[in-house]
C-alpha cells in the first residue's frame, strides 16, 4: 500500500494499490501509483490534484512512456498549466528533504497546485521535477495584490495610418499578427471583488504564461520552508532554497521546442514565432516584434530590445555622417600640404630630429614619419570639427527621441502608474529576512522592516572605500602600462634602428617605433582590462548585497552607479591618457620630464610631428573591436557549447519523451542580473562613440554594425539557450538614463579638448590666419614652424645616443642642430628654450575654441530638448482618455450594484425560491408588490411577461456592469442583511 505523506487537516486523501500489494501484477489497471487529495481550506479554497511520487510500477515503464507524451506544459490530466518548476536532486544532507516537504506543505496552504516527476524518468536518473500550477483563485488573489492591469473595454482608438510612400518599407515590417499578437483594451487594476467589471472570456486565458510565471515566483520568494510554530526569520523563499543547495533550478517553462512550435495546432507557439521572425540571422533587416517580446518575456526584457533597437537606428545616421567625413579625409588626400612636406626628401628628409628617448634613440630624420602624416590626415582635418559637433547634436537628439518612444511604451504597456506600485509591494525578500527591527510606515500605517541609519552609513562607508580601492587599483595598472611604454619604446628604438625590419618590403615600411609601443601596450591594457572586470564584477554584487537595498529597483539602481563607475575608469583611462596627458609634459632637450624622476630614466612620451590623434585613434579601435569580438564570442560560442554538454543524454530519447521541463533544465539559467551586463556592454559602447569620437568618425559605423548582431545573438540567446526568465516589470531603462545623460554632456567636452589640444587643428588654423599675408592663405611652411631648433652641443650626456647607435648618415655629417615638436625661441636668442608668442596665440586660440564649441553645442542641445516635449500629445490624450473612462465604468458599476442591492432588500423572496420573479405569488400577496417586482424585473433583473405565470431571470448580461453572477445563485430570504454581509465578503460594496 503506497502510504500518504505530509497529509494535512481538513484533506481527504486516497490511496491506490500499486502492482506490489496486488495479487495480480498483470492487471493492466495498476500502472502507477496516485495519491489523489481533495483539499479544503477555508482561505485556499478547492483543489484536487494527482502525485505519483510512489513511481512506476515495475514491468510497465515502457507502456507508460508510450501513452504519455512528456514534451507539454501541462499536468498529467491535460488541463492544468505547468506554471513553474523546481528541481532538486537527492544528496546525503537530512535536512534538505525536510526543507523540501515544509517548503512544499505551505506552497500547497497558499493554493498552489503540485505535481512531482520521478528521477527514474528524468534523463539522468537523478533528478525530481516538481511542477506547479497556480489556480484561478490564486492568480486573482495576487493580481489584486499585485494591481496587475487587467483589460475591461476594447480600445477605441485608431492605430497610426499608413504614411506615404510606406511601401517602401514593407520590406522591413513583420506580419500584423506578430507585431499586434493581441488587441488593444482600455485596463485597469485587477479587483478581485469586482471579476465581472473585466473582460473576462476565458479565465485561464485572462492571465498571459509571463504573468502566471511572475505571480508564481512572486509566492515562492516569499514561502517559508519551517513549520509555523517556528519563527526563524531567514529561512523563507526559493532564492535560499536555491543557495543552499536544496533546489537545484527553478524556472518557468518555453511554451514549446523553438524550431518546430507547439504540438497543438490550436495554440501558437510564442516561441516558435519569436525564433522564425526575431532570432534569425536572416532577419537582421526586420524589425523588432516588440510587443510579442513582452508578452512572452515581461516588460522589462521588452524595454531592453526596444531600446537597443531604437540606439541602433539612430546609430544609422552618425554612421553615414562618419562616413562623410572619412571619405572627405579621403578625397583631401593629396590636398595635404604638411603630408607632402614630411615626405618630401628635401623638406623632411633634411630635417634632423632630436632623440626621442635617452641613451637607446638615436638622431632620426622627419621623413620616416611619412606613412603616419597621412594615417593621421584621414582623421585629422577640418571634417572632424564639424563631426564632433554633429555628434554633440546627434547625442541630445537620441536621448530626447528616445523619451518619446519610452512614452509611448508605458502607456502601450500598461506602466503608466508603475513606479510607486514597484516602491510599494517589491520588497526584496532578502531585506526582509535581514532587517530584523520594525518601524510604522507614516503612509501605509503598517510595521514594515527598516535598516537604521548607522547602519546604513558603515555599509556605504565599506562599500564606498572598496569601490575606491578598485578604481585606484585600475589606475596604478594604467600607470604600469605608461610605465611599460617609456621602457619598451626605447627597446623597438634601438632593435629597429638598423633592423632587419627595414629589408622586409610592405611590413617594414610600416612599423615604426611609436607604432609597436602603441599597439603592444593596447593589446596589453585590453587584457589588463577583461582580467579586472571579471573580478570586479564579483566584487561589485557582494558589496550591493552588503549594503541591503530594500527594493528591486533600489538593489539595481546601486549596482549599475557602482559597475559603471569601475568599467568607465577600466576602459576609458588609457583612451583619456593619449588624448589629454601624451605629448604634453615632455619638456624639451636639456630639460625633459622623467616619469618617476631622472633616475628612473623614463622619459615622459612625446607625440609624432602629426600630433597624438593617430594613436588615440589606435587604442580606441583595438580597445572597442576587441570588446566587442570577446563579448559576441562570449555571448553566441559558449552557451551554446554548454548546452549541447549539458543536454547531450536528453537528445538520444524519443522526441515525445524528451520532457519540457526536462529540455529548459538543460539550458543555461538567465540570472537576475544578465539584463544589467547586456545594459553595461552597450552604454560603454555609447561612451566609445561620443567621448571619443572626434578621433575616430568610423566608430559609430563599428557600433552600427555590431548592434546589428549584437540584437540578433541576444535574440538569439533568450530564445534557444536560456530558460525563459521570470517576467518582470519595468517602466524605463531604470538608472542608465542618467549615465547617458551624464556621458551626453561629458562627452562635449572631452570632444571639445580633443579637437583643440589632441588634433592639430587649431595650430593649422593659427598658421594659416595669422603668419601669411591674407591674399595668399597656404600651409606651405607649416611643418618647419612648428618645429622649434636645439643645440646638440648642449644635450646632456646622459641624453645623447650612446656610441655606435647613431646612423650613418649622422656619423658622416656635420649637423649641429635638431629639431623637436614645440614653439620655443632658438638657441642664441635672449630667451632661448622659453614659449614664443606663437605658442600663447595657439594656447588661447585653443581655449576659445573650446568655450565656443560647448557653448554653441550646449545652447543647441538645451533648445533641442525644450523643443521635443517628453511624453507625445497623442499619449497624453490616451492616457486622460482611459483615466476617464476608468472612472465612468467603476461609477456605472458600482451605480447598477447598489441598484440591485436595494431592488433586494425591498422585495424579499421566499427562502425557499430561486432568485427568480414569480408573477402568481407576488399577485398572491398584494398587488401594489406585485407591480413593484415586475418593475423591478424589467429594469434590472429580468422582463416580466403579463400573460406568462412565472418569468425567470436569465444568465447575466455584459450589458449590465453591475449584475455579478454570484447573485443569480444566492439565497435572498435572509433581505438587506444577508445580502450586504454576502457581498462584503466579495469585495463588493
């Protein structure tokens, strides 16, 4: 006999046979063993679900798999949704199963429905499956907790029309099913008293899988695991359950295998769907079914593929603009005055400079800089100016679009009024269990946990202090790799001098000192780089949950401040040390700037005679590629080689006994903070394209077409390689919107000085205005005037070229003068080695620019924004619309139910009647009652026909907002009073 276990009160339980306790085994009745329970609780109501936790019966395995096709959502009995899962698997620890059987005891007390998977059907042998169906009386109980909008009037309003010439991008749309997979309503804020106000048709159809599954995991974040005489506070919800090893999974199931659909053909697979016109490779040019998006995955994954593909259209336009610039820099080719002069033999070629570092460099002529003159001109001309102010425009103009569209969202998707609702009813479990002392909340009334305030401040002071020490780590490794930089330039210097380099034909010609140190410590510092974030990003989880954030939102608001913070220091620092500090505290001969003093012997780097931006430009690009090839290799190539590790027992069964829960078991499991990584990837690759962007105008078409996978691979990811992920919502894009704001306007200024003190710009345009006649403008002479003469007699010995690393064109010349990049009188002249006038006419030039650049940029970015308002016209109007109409329904409501309360109590009926009008007994009694019923009948419950004897109300009517069907059942004897204490009990008035 299969003995019951874990029985509670007020259940009535049955117990079957197995083949073991019967006589005959071959009976083809006793396949399994069942326990069947009909529980009754006065606050979880009626349930009856089957178990089969005594297994299979030996000898009919094989039959049982045959007759049961395991790859469904749903129960054993076909009618039940499979709304959650949990997996565990038996160890030796005693107190898991104990765990397990309390934790499942009040899953069951709170209305949840169980169903449990034997091992010996799992693919591995090991592992139980317990399966969970939330009932309609659960799911509206925390719909009305949760105020989860519920939709009670077909939307009126019109979709956008067709805009003209709109067949030129039907190339580019979707199917109208996918894109709208359903109506449009008018919702409101489920009221579990007031069911019938709401469109209700179908009430396991009334509350999409993703809500089910969010309502679901919002009872088992919050279930305790002991029995209730024990008040252990901290053991309560499935996240501890999960860490403590008890459960090994827990997730909600994919509606269906994603390349084949669902095996009903009445219901559409909603996976199936996002895979065939989303997930595909193919279908890059397509736009994004946002809408099936969230009702599949939850508002807040929504908004993330939202707002990645809006960046991504918005990229299309800096992209052509980059694109315009480059190919000016391309067309100006051979405009290139100074170009021509370096490369030329008699201009550059008989220009001697100063060695580049002390003892391993050697006396070096101008023209080797050649190839890198015309590298630097691609990027360094009059485009970038106007590109660096365009992207400043672009930047405002993205952000302030994208609050329209975020606008509409919430008002398409029912987030409207979310914001408090999520301050108000997501208390993270775990401040709940940590926060032991209680305090009344003013707003509320209610004891509610709290942290106290010294409390709070040792937390922000230890987490404070280690997000510092990070920082300061990142920063010394930077100083490491400028270190590594002075050392190694001197060792390519003295290896390339007479290198066997110089024989090779096409690799030759393009290394040069400066370009080897620049690439090596690149490559260097993007290691450097990869290895401190993965750290860091453990760091930065265990310090937030130190620091207890009360909400969900709060917990991920800290996180991002502190991730984003780490990763714009590790990423942007060594781009922020080429563009502002190379090439500026140099010195000059005699009198050079030593990094840790002269007797370390590193000299401060100096900049090529075409300025540093050539090398910015370097270390962005290798930076930003690099990023991004790792983290699509990340994203695409592992998860699918741990999936196909991990299901590789499950692919060799039938396809029909492959279970469901079986195949998400074998995915990879979509944590709490995979969205906020995806988030981090694409604002540092924001932070890429606008900080830096005056160096390199390609960037933004690298970001366009990397997002353009990027959307794709992630796509592909949610919908192939993860479990679904627990819906959850979101209104916005939560705390990155400040840090783009923050970067927008950062970013004006560092393009701003890159443009006046990086580039060469300003020196050129100083040049060209101020040294020539007017009526004859030409760079002619430029490269000679920004170079200033030095004595080599007055070198100090511990500079010169030790003996023997000179060229022989230097040996065998009688040079007495070099030439370094400066504007400093010559030697013999009374302030010799000091600033010319020159050099303070480029220096103001340079801080004039820059107050005019931002100035012009910010007053246009400040109009922009005022111009664009926020939230679009036509949602307001939606929005007072269905506020409106909220208030008129509930008014008419509540109206016709007080109505029919009243018609009740005046007109008692028999107890032993139906609740029907009953003309002869009425006629019976007086006749003045007998008028007031048929009124009575005729305005609310039911048309009373004089020439027929009995008239019965028929079934309730939409068209009456406020006949609930519970009326049409309830016994009326008891008049006024039992009617209001009935409906008071449902919520009613």
């Amino acid at each position: 006999m299969q003995r019951i276990t874990g029985k509670e009160r007020d259940e009535t339980s049955i117990e079957l046979k197995s083949a073991e306790d019967s006589q005959t085994t071959d009976d083809p009745d006793a396949l399994t063993a069942f326990r069947i329970i009909l529980h009754s609780d006065e606050n979880n109501g009626h349930g009856i679900y089957l178990s089969d936790r005594g297994g299979s019966l030996p000898g009919h395995t094989e039959t049982d798999k045959l007759q049961r096709n395991r790859d469904t959502v749903f129960f054993r009995d076909g009618v039940r949704r499979i709304d959650f899962v949990l997996s565990y698997v038996e160890d030796k620890d005693e107190k898991k199963p104990e765990r397990r059987r309390e934790f499942e005891a009040n899953l069951e007390k709170a209305g949840l429905e169980l169903e449990t998977e034997d091992r010996r059907d799992s693919d591995d042998g090991r592992t139980y499956f317990l399966k969970i169906h939330a009932p309609w009386e659960v799911l509206a109980t925390y719909a009305d907790v949760l105020k989860i909008k519920v939709p009670f009037k077909l939307s009126d309003v019109p979709h956008a029309q067709d805009v003209p010439l709109g067949w030129l991008s039907q190339p580019f749309r979707l199917p109208e099913k996918i894109m709208r997979p359903q109506p449009d309503y008018f919702t409101t804020a489920f009221d579990k008293g007031k069911t019938d106000f709401f469109l209700i048709n179908d009430k396991d159809s009334l509350f999409p899988p993703s809500t089910r599954n969010r309502i679901v995991f919002y009872i088992l974040a919050r279930c305790p695991y002991q029995k209730e005489d024990r008040q252990e506070k901290y053991k309560k919800g499935i996240k501890r359950l999960l860490s403590n090893g008890t459960y090994t999974a827990a997730f909600p199931l994919h509606d269906s295998r994603y390349w084949k659909g669902a095996t009903n053909q009445e219901c559409e697979s909603e996976r199936y769907n996002l895979y065939k016109n989303w997930a595909r490779f193919l279908c890059f040019y397509k736009e994004q079914p946002l809408n099936l998006i969230r009702k599949y995955y939850g508002e807040k994954i929504g908004i993330y593929f939202a707002w990645l593909g809006f960046y991504t259209e918005m990229l299309f336009f800096a992209a052509v603009m980059g694109v315009i610039c480059f190919a000016y820099g391309l067309l100006s080719y051979d405009d290139n005055i100074s170009s021509k002069e370096i490369c030329d033999p008699s201009i550059g070629g008989s220009i001697v400079m100063c060695p580049l570092c002390d003892k391993k460099c050697s006396f070096w002529k101008l023209n080797s800089t050649c190839l890198s003159s015309w590298q630097s001109h691609l990027f360094d001309n009059e485009g970038t100016v106007f590109f660096a102010i365009f992207m400043g425009i672009w930047v405002t103009l993205f952000l302030e679009f994208w609050k329209r569209r975020q606008a509409r969202l919430e008002y398409e998707w029912d987030l409207v009024d979310f914001e408090e609702q999520q301050q108000q009813l997501q208390m993270r479990p775990e401040f709940e269990m940590k926060c032991t002392r209680k305090r009344m909340n003013p707003i509320t009334k209610e004891s509610e946990p709290y942290l106290p305030m010294s409390s709070k401040l040792a937390r922000f002071c230890i987490s404070g202090t280690t997000v510092l020490f990070w920082m300061s780590l990142i920063v010394a490794c930077i100083i490491g790799v400028i270190a590594y930089r002075l050392a190694v330039f001197a060792a390519f210097a003295s290896i390339m001098k007479d290198s066997p380099t110089r024989n090779i034909q096409l690799v030759g010609n393009l290394i040069t000192p400066q370009l080897a140190t620049s690439v090596t410590a690149s490559c260097i510092n993007f290691v450097i780089i990869m290895i401190l974030n993965f750290f860091y990003e453990r760091v930065a989880v265990w310090i937030t949950d130190m620091e207890i954030p009360k909400t969900h939102l709060e917990y991920e608001n800290k996180l991002t401040m502190k991730m984003f913070l780490f990763q714009f220091v590790n990423y942007y620092s060594s781009c922020f040390y080429v563009a502002f500090f190379k090439g500026k505290f140099v010195g000059h001969p005699g009198n050079y700037t030593y990094m840790f003093g002269k007797a370390s012997r590193l000299r401060n780097e100096e900049c090529d005679p075409g300025g540093c931006l050539i090398e910015l430009t370097t270390q962005l690009v290798i930076v930003m590629v690099g990023k991004q090839l790792w983290g699509n290799i990340q994203e695409a190539l592992l998860p699918l080689m741990r999936n196909w590790w991990g299901s590789r027992k499950g692919r060799h069964q039938p396809e029909n006994q492959y279970s469901r829960w079986e195949q998400d078991n074998d995915l990879l499991n979509f944590t709490q903070l995979g969205l906020f990584y995806e988030y981090l990837e694409m604002v540092v690759q924001f932070g890429f394209i606008t900080l830096f962007v005056a160096s390199f105008p390609l960037a933004p078409l690298l970001a366009l077409c990397n997002n353009i996978l990027e959307i794709r691979v992630d796509a592909w990811k949610f919908t192939t390689q993860f479990r679904r992920p627990v819906a959850s919502k979101a209104r916005n894009i939560g705390a990155w919107q400040e840090i783009l704001n923050v970067v927008a306007i950062l970013s004006v200024v560092t393009n701003a000085f890159i443009v006046a003190f990086t580039s060469d710009m300003i020196p050129r345009l100083v040049y060209l205005y101020s040294t020539h006649n007017k009526d004859e403008l030409t760079m002619r002479g430029y490269v000679n005037n920004s170079l200033s003469v030095y004595s080599i007699s007055q070198i100090h010995l511990d500079s010169m070229p030790e003996d023997g690393d000179s060229p022989s064109w230097y040996s065998n010349s009688s040079i007495t003068t070099c030439r370094y990049r400066d504007y400093r009188y010559p030697p013999g002249h009374q302030k010799q080695y000091d600033h010319t006038m020159q050099f303070w006419h480029i220096l103001a030039a340079k801080m004039a620019f820059i107050i005019i650049m931002e100035h012009v940029v910010f007053v246009v970015k400040f109009f922009v924004a005022w111009m664009i308002p926020d939230v679009p016209s036509e949602v307001k109007a939606r929005i007072k619309r269905e506020r409106h109409l909220i208030q008129e329904y509930l008014h008419n409501y509540e109206v016709e139910k007080l109505k029919l309360q009243l018609c009740l109590s005046n007109f008692p009926v028999p107890a032993s009647a139906t609740p029907t009008c009953n003309a002869a007994s009425t006629a019976n009694t007086a006749t003045t009652n007998a008028d007031a019923c048929s009124e009575l009948c005729t305005e609310v419950l039911c048309p009373l026909d004089a020439d027929e004897t009995t008239a019965e109300c028929p079934s309730p009517s939409p068209s009456l907002p406020g006949w609930n069907s519970t009326l049409a059942s309830r016994d009326v004897a008891g008049g006024r009073d039992s009617l209001t204490e009935d409906n008071a009990a449902q919520g009613g008035l």
